[in-house]
C-alpha cells in the first residue's frame, strides 16, 4: 500500500472518526467562544491549533 491508496473502512472506523472530528469541533468552538468573554492570545490561538493537530493526527491513525 502506498500513499496514494485508499481502504474501505469499517462501520467502527467511521464511527471513531465522526465522534473524534465532532469532539475536535466542540473543543475547538468552546475555545473559540472564551475570545468573546476574554481576550485573545498566542495562548489559546495555540491551544486551537493544537487541537486541530490532534484530530488530524487521530485520523492519520484511523486512516493508516
């Protein structure tokens, strides 16, 4: 298998996934959400990425 190539995933795989991306996108909304009652800052900027990086990551297992 290359890098190129595709599997067919199971019903679990599909479902791990979907539950990781939407666990990803609550967190990642809730951190949006303190920059209304905070401020911004590099500190949660990163925390954002960090968990966009997560989920990528996360799916690269699923997917691998």
């Amino acid at each position: 298998m290359t890098g190129h190539d595709y599997r067919v995933l199971s019903d679990d795989e599909k479902a791990a996934m979907q539950k990781l991306k939407d666990m990803g996108l609550e967190l990642h909304e809730f951190l949006t959400g303190l920059e209304q009652i905070t401020k911004t800052s590099r500190e949660l900027s990163i925390a954002k990425t960090k968990v966009e990086e997560a989920v990528m990551w996360a799916v690269k297992h699923i997917t691998g």
